[in-house]
C-alpha cells in the first residue's frame, strides 16, 4: 500500500536525483577546459579579462585557472597552445598582435596563425589613443595642434610607444606620414615607463590603450587628442577619430580573442563560444570592462576567423609600407 508519506519521499527522492542530474549535465555541457593561458604576467589587461572570464566559466567547469605563461612578447604562450591536446581542456586568451601582426614583424614564428589555432570567440575590443603631457604646454589639445607644435620645434618633436614593432607603432608611423610630420619615434620596453615620460615631460606625446589614459585625462595630467577607432569612444564621446579628423586610413583597434590548439573539434567549439559569450554578458565582468574602457564583442567563431584573416591582411600592407625592418 502506498501511503501519502511513501508518496511524498518518494517524489521528493526523484527531485533530488533530477536536481543533481541537471547539475551533473550543467558541469559537462563545457569540456573538461583546465587552463585558460595568458602570455603575459598577472595584473595585466590580458590577465585580468582572462580572471573574470574564468570566474564565470567555473559555474560549468569549477577547475579551470588562468595559467600566465610570459615571456617573447607572448610567443612562449601561444607554443604551448600550439602544442596542446585539442579536447578543450586548455585555451589561450590573447591580443591581436600576436595573431595577426607578428607574422610581418618576425622573421621567423615557430607557429603560423591561421594553421595552429582554432578561433573559439573575440572577447572585446581596446580602444588606442594619442595623448599629449606637459611638455607640449596646455595648448596642445588636438592633432593639428600637435603637428603644428613639432613644426615649430623639431628637434624636440617625439612620440613613445610601448614598443618598436608594436601596433602603436604602426598606427603612429601611418599617422604622422599622412600629416607631413616626422617625429622621432621613441619605442620603450612597455607602457608603463613610456606613461611615466610623458607624464614627467620627457617625451611630448605617446601612443597608448585607452585604459592606461583614462584616470590621467580624469585628472587632468594627460590629454587624448584623437582616439584610432572607427568610432568614438563611450568614454570619451567628446574626442574626435582619426578617421574624423581626414586621416580616413588610419583606423585600427586592439582586439582580444580566445583560440584553442588547431584540429579543435566543433561541437567543443561551440560549447565554449556559448560560454563565453554566456560570461561577456555577466554585470560584474561588463562592470570591469568599463574600467578598463573595453567593449565586450563575442562573436562567432566564424566572424573571429574572417576578422583573423582580414586583420593579418591588413597589418602585412602596413608593415610593409612602412620602413620596418623585422626581427629574426
């Protein structure tokens, strides 16, 4: 005889095995992903997004980490994806530059981008900015007020970026030849002391991500003359684009992307572009992103891989129309 109270435990027994099955097929609907590779050192930008991305993901896959992996300007990172299984378990999340802009200024890679890595999804985009500091006097605060001051003074006329090679110096190399201008360029070993010599007057103006700008335009140590996107920037709707300003060529953003190891299966590919994109939407990590002047995108794997290949294009022609001469 079946009782109200054997009824009612044994309902209650198949809600708690359909709740720990609903668990159980939440925790797999992501492959066992482990490592989420970054190859640059903890505190950074690529670091950060990696963090919050991975804070999300672990409600469907609780172990997975980031795992820094710096060194080569990335280089060491991206061999290792290369040379990982392709279950998912591991992935990189990286600029664009590694992908679609070392292949010109390298001699040689020891991966090819478009052969050893599969395209899961873009993760957001980072607006790049020109700033001028206290060497140019508060006058400055336009690119043709810029170019008017390394005119009249030449020999002081410069520009720092984060490095020879770098993206940004490519963005300023194309941006001074269209304005008839030749400053010096001043390529540092990264951002931070270049931000330092701006700042203390050294060099006149640098190139830089929108984010390392930000809290000293706020404070008034800095100022943006022109931001490099095809739009302006949320964060600072009053500064005009390059492309704006005439120079129509001169358009370009960092991205950032995650990619797993060539050969990825697509059924895993899919499930973690849903995740990420499933992550990108999260308050807290828009929140951040917002911080750090970021506009989250999550595009499909197909838009990522058409954007890997219309960018590595793209960045070859300027490289090479610039006097660049690359590394071994």
């Amino acid at each position: 005889m079946i009782t109200r109270r054997s009824f009612l435990a044994t309902q209650a027994g198949m809600l708690a095995t359909t709740a720990i099955a609903t668990r159980t097929a939440a925790a797999q609907s992501l492959p066992q992903i482990s490592r989420v590779v970054v190859g640059f050192p903890a505190g950074g930008a690529a670091d950060t997004m990696a963090r919050l991305l991975t804070d999300r993901m672990r409600e469907q896959a609780p172990k997975v980490i980031v795992d820094n992996k710096p060194g080569a300007g990335g280089r060491i990172a991206l061999d290792a994806i290369k040379s990982s299984p392709a279950d998912g378990s591991v992935v990189i999340l990286t600029p664009a530059s590694m992908i679609v802009l070392y292949p010109h200024v390298y001699k040689k890679l020891s991966y090819d981008p478009l052969r050893d890595f599969t395209p899961i999804s873009t993760v957001c985009t980072a607006p790049l900015v020109i700033v001028a500091g206290p060497k140019v006097g508060p006058d400055v605060k336009s690119i043709s007020d810029f170019v008017a001051w390394c005119k009249a003074n030449p020999n002081q006329a410069s520009f720092g970026t984060p490095g020879a090679g770098s993206m940004l110096h490519f963005i300023g190399d194309m941006l001074w030849r269209a304005a008839g201008v030749q400053p010096t360029h001043v390529p540092y070993r990264g951002g931070s002391p270049m931000m330092q010599d701006v700042i203390a007057g050294q060099i006149p103006a640098a190139l830089t991500v929108l984010s390392s700008a930000l809290p000293l335009v706020a404070s008034g140590t800095l100022r943006v003359l022109a931001i490099t996107g095809a739009q302006r920037s949320r964060f600072l709707p009053d500064v005009p684009t390059l492309h704006e300003l005439g120079f129509k060529d001169v358009i370009a953003e960092e991205w950032y992307g995650i990619l797993g190891p060539a050969g990825l299966p697509s059924p895993i590919v899919a499930k973690l572009n849903d995740a990420i994109r499933g992550a990108l939407k999260n308050e807290k990590v828009l929140e951040s992103f917002n911080t750090f002047g970021f506009t989250a995108t999550g595009e499909s794997p197909e838009e990522f891989l058409a954007l890997i290949k219309a960018d590595t294009e793209r960045w070859g022609q300027i490289v090479k129309a610039s006097s660049y001469v690359p590394e071994d």
